[in-house]
C-alpha cells in the first residue's frame, strides 16, 4: 500500500545534534502552515525546545498551534517592536550610528548583541509568548491602515533582522512559516535557513510554485526538501512523484486530527495518524542531518545587505559590514 512507503529516501543522522533553523514555504492553501504548527508541535512533544515565527500574511500559525482566535489576536508582534529590536540589537556596535540607521539585512558585528533563542532578554520576553509549548513570535498582521502605503515585507524585516543575530546552538530549533509562493524572495529572508521545505499538493498550479522556488533557490545554495500534502491515494503519490523526481521528500495524507484541530478540537500531536506521524518523524530526520557552515551563512547576510545598499538604501550603508566579524556560538554575547 502507498501508505507504507511514505519514506522515499534514507537520510544518514549524525549522533550529534545541530542547531537547526527550517522554514515551511508553499503555494497558498497548500497547507504550509498545517505542516509548520505540526512539525513545531511534534518537536515540542518530543521535548525539543522550539523558538517559532510566523511571517505569514494571514498569521495563521497561534491559532494552529492552539491558541484561541481572541489568545491569537493578543499576541504582540514583531513589526511594532521594531524600534526596541533594532536598539537592543545594535549594542554598541561603532559601524551603526543609531538604531534609526539599521535595515532588515543589517549584519552583526563587533560589539552587536547576538541572541540565543530560549534566553530571557528584552526583545524575546516582549514578542515572543509560549503558545502550545513552543516559544512563538509573529510579525503581525497586514492591516487596513497599511493598505496603499506599506509593504508587508517591512512587518517581515523585523524577522530577517532578529534571524541575522539569531545564534542557536545544539538540539535547538527554529522553525519559520513563511510568505506564500515566490513572496518568500523580496528579501534574503529565504537564505537565512538552513533547509527549507515546500509543501505541496498534488497539483499543476502547487507544482508549478515549486518549480519557481526551485529556479529561484538554485542560485543561492538553498537546501529545498518537499513535502506532499492532501495526499488521497496511489494516483496522487504517482503525480508527485512524476513532476518532483527526487526533491520529493515525503508526503502527508488527509487528517481527520487536522480538520478537528480546524474546528476547534485541538488533540494532541501524538494522537495523528500513524502514517502522518512518520512524515513529520521523516523530516526531523532531514533536519537534524543538517550542519550550519556559520562563514557561508553570515557571507550570504552580507551579501544581501550590500544588494539593498547599492540598489535603494544608501551605499553608505555597506560601511555597517564588519569584514572581521562572523557570528555563532562562539562569537559570543555582548551583554
């Protein structure tokens, strides 16, 4: 049956776990959000400790993970901390003049705070709140106000600027629901991961948002993994199979656990079905094969940084790179 080969490929596990941070990507409606809440969910169970943002649009990740609409609806958000990110973040760096001076690609360096995910600080103590076991921040919702005079990427920034001094260690994760479709590259939020998964239904329109991914990712050395979803039957798998050759990672079924969850009878992650448990299970596996090279992904924070300098913010803003500067683990903190 097509539901006992759901693992398409074996992926070798290192004893040692990495820091790890995954983002969810997908066309709209494919489910992204579904399989982020419940990857976050199944981390959380397992008593992995996890950090989550919602950049979605919709911000639809609160409710996913349990919380009740009004519960969700309370939540602070990134986009209008911006102001206290970007001072708590600056420190005393000497190449940023003020926190007015940072944008979302603005790189640490010397003298910047680098922030560990489940530590208590002023910027995670008031944007993040603990929905569901895991630690949730979102980047707050596109409203009426800004309609015809902001973008929703600036509300985004905020998020890309948190994850470029964001320094995970070991056995942590850091889980990202992102913007629908090919809105996940009007910035270089998208590199900031250290795989990515698509979710994907078995259709020529989701199909076809992968394919766009795919030739957009290529370029940059993004790590894309996909992950089928609303799977029915034999049919389906054949379809996928057919278009995703071998980026085809795994795939989930229909849930009766999800649509009860989407009526309002949140269960427990454990209590999915058996074979949608060793999909998530299956992409564990290919997150923690995963190891970060810190030099290639502070290169790719820069990069972007200067793109943006050249291209609208300023060239004087390339003097914020710090070329001796790369952060990680042991980097360490500026208090």
């Amino acid at each position: 049956m097509y539901l006992a080969l759901l693992i398409l490929k074996t992926t070798i596990v290192f004893e040692m776990e990495f820091a790890v941070k995954v983002a969810f990507v997908g066309k709209g409606g494919s489910g992204k959000t579904t399989l982020t809440s419940l990857f976050a969910a199944y981390l959380a169970a397992s008593g992995k400790p996890v950090l989550a943002i919602d950049a979605d649009i919709n911000q639809h990740l609160a409710v996913a993970l349990g919380a009740s609409e009004e519960e969700a609806a309370a939540l602070p958000t990134l986009g209008e901390h911006l102001p206290l990110i970007k001072d708590y973040l600056r420190g005393d760096n000497p190449r940023i003049a003020s926190a007015d001076a940072m944008i979302k690609t603005t790189p640490p360096g010397r003298g910047s705070r680098l922030v560990r995910p489940f530590e208590s600080n002023p910027v995670l103590d008031t944007c993040f709140r603990e929905v569901g076991g895991v630690r949730l921040g979102v980047t707050g919702r596109f409203t009426e106000d800004d309609l015809g005079v902001a973008c929703y990427h600036s509300k985004v920034g905020a998020a890309e600027l948190l994850l470029n001094h964001l320094v995970d260690e070991r056995g942590e994760y850091v889980v990202m629901d992102m913007t629908a479709g090919a809105d996940a590259f009007a910035s270089g939020l998208f590199t900031r991961f250290d795989v990515t998964f698509l979710v994907c239904e078995p259709t020529r329109r989701s199909v076809g948002v992968y394919r766009q991914y795919a030739d957009y990712a290529r370029d940059f050395g993004v790590r894309l993994a996909v992950v089928g979803n609303k799977v029915a039957d034999e049919e389906d798998v054949a379809f996928l199979r057919d278009e995703l050759g071998d980026d085809l990672l795994c795939w989930l079924t229909g849930s009766g656990h999800v649509r009860a969850a989407e009526r309002g009878r949140a269960r427990p992650v454990t209590a999915l079905e058996e074979h949608n448990l060793t999909a998530l299970a299956h992409i564990l596996s290919t997150v923690d094969s995963c190891e970060r090279d810190w030099v290639r992904y502070h290169r790719q924070a820069v990069e972007f940084h200067l793109r943006n300098a050249r291209s609208w913010a300023g060239a004087d803003l390339a003097e914020q790179v710090d070329p001796e500067f790369v952060p990680g683990p042991l980097a360490g903190v500026t208090e």
